[in-house]
C-alpha cells in the first residue's frame, strides 16, 4: 500500500495527499477479508480431512490419529500442555462444552505451566464474552500472563503444543445415527501439521488483543488522522510533515497508538483501530 503515499506520484517529496480515510480503511478490510476467506477455505479442506478421517479413510497417514472417547480427549489435552515446554497455541471456538469445574482445572494446569515458563496465546471467538464460563475464565488466564486476542468467526477449534502436536476438535454427530459430542484429530508433525500451525499465526496477527489498554474509545482528530496515515503507509516524517508537527511528537503517538491497540506493525494498527470503529 505504499503507493497511496508515494510523494513521486505528486510530483516532489514536500508534494503528496493521503487518500480520504474511508478508502485507505477500505483497502484494509479488503485485505483483512482476502486473509479470512483464504483461512476459511484452509479450515474447509482440514474439515473434510477431519471427516475422512473420522470415517477410517485417511489410509495410512501416520500423523493423523482420531480420538472420539471424551475421557481420552481430555487426557490429551492435559498431556499437551505438560508436555509443552515453550508455548501452547490455542483456538477457543465454541460450543463450550467444559463444565466450571472443568474449567477450574485447566486454569490449575495453565498456572503451573505458565509459572514454567510455558507461553500461552489463545485466540477466543467474540461470543466468549458473553459465555457465562469462559469469559470469567478468559479474564483470569488474562490477569495470570495469557496473551490473549479475540477474533469473530475463528474456523476452527484448535491446540498446539510446541512443534509436536497438535489437536483439531469438533462437534460430532454430522452422520444418521452418530452419537453427541466432540472428536478430535491428533496431528504430529508434518505437513498439515506446518499448516495449522500457519494457520493460527496468520489468525494470530489478524486478532484484536483483548488486553489492550491505555487507550479509550474516543480519539481526537489528530489521533484519527495519525492512524489513517499510517496505515496507508506514511513515515513519521511523512506524517509530521501533513500535520506540521514535530517527528518526535509523531513518533511519541504511534508508540502510545500501537501500544493502545496491542498492534506490533502499522498495518495491524490500521485493522484493529478499523475493526473497533475508530477510523
């Protein structure tokens, strides 16, 4: 997008304009929806992966193993996190099947990983916040160290631990007859396994975090205008330059902007602030 600020395409470097706010943002949800619709025709490929699989059709595929017994589905989600010794990947989608109890021991099990030095990030589907279990959960794992995001419409249920293992879980009962509940699909390292694992990073740096804080729902004109330039692209001298600021004061509020928005690059920041109606 550094095209929409290219001070070449005006004739000179003290010669340029920034699109109006509205396409500059449009351009960025365009993007933000190619990525999704990539991300959901992946998670359509592994569902049907999943079914085959679930089926006994998934031949001798070494790296794929089907669990439909509750009990051991929960062993080895515990089994993933003990295991971890670096991070815990996870997608939250519901149904929300766990019990409070059971949620109270995951949270013991998360504690004592986390104070091992195990990184947890989990992306949680928008409608945790109005679950009555997992949002107190999500806000206590959060408080505990949780690096924590939310994102509406995730494609799937999903757990990584480390590089070895990961498990894909899903509703039963797609079939006449099948009973209710959840199955679940091991998959060790491969090359669906690099998949999912691509899969949540690209979800990752799509996700709003949920722990942002230092800046409020309101922002004035000059933080507003800050934002759309930068995601169109513009420098902090570009910047400072159209508002006839300083570029210490610039860069002084795309710090508090991207801190504020839990935003790591410009273009993250220009999404977010989008997806929260700011811009």
């Amino acid at each position: 997008m550094h095209d929409v600020l290219d001070p070449a395409a005006w004739g000179g470097e003290e010669s340029w304009e920034a699109l109006p706010p509205a396409q500059s943002v449009e351009r960025l949800l365009r993007r933000d929806a190619a990525l999704r619709t990539a991300l959901h025709r992946t998670g359509a490929e592994l569902e049907r992966l999943y079914r085959s699989a679930g089926r006994g059709d998934a031949g001798h595929y070494g790296a794929l193993e089907v669990v439909e017994d509750p009990e051991r589905i929960l062993a080895v989600s515990r089994q993933l996190q003990q295991a971890a010794r670096r991070q815990v990947r996870v997608i939250d989608v519901p149904p929300y099947s766990g019990t409070s109890g059971h949620y109270l021991e995951q949270e013991v099990l998360q504690r004592e990983r986390m104070a091992a030095g195990v990184v947890y990030r989990t992306i949680y589907h928008g409608s945790a916040f109005e679950d009555p279990v997992a949002w107190p959960n999500m806000t206590r794992m959060i408080k505990a160290g949780e690096q924590a995001r939310s994102l509406d419409d995730p494609p799937m249920k999903l757990a990584i631990g480390d590089d070895d293992l990961a498990v894909v879980t899903h509703a039963a009962g797609d079939r006449p007859g099948d009973r209710p509940g959840v199955v679940s699909l091991l998959i060790r390292p491969s090359g669906l396994f690099e998949a999912l694992a691509n899969v949540f990073e690209t979800l990752w740096k799509l996700a709003v975090p949920v722990s942002a804080a230092g800046i409020g729902t309101q922002l004035d004109a000059r933080d507003r205008e800050i934002l759309t330039l930068m995601a169109a692209g513009a420098t902090d001298d570009a910047i400072a330059r159209h508002l006839g600021v300083g570029r210490r004061t610039v860069v002084r509020r795309v710090s508090a902007l991207l801190t504020g928005l839990g935003a790591t690059t410009r273009f993250q920041a220009g999404v977010q602030a989008a997806r929260r109606g700011w811009l």
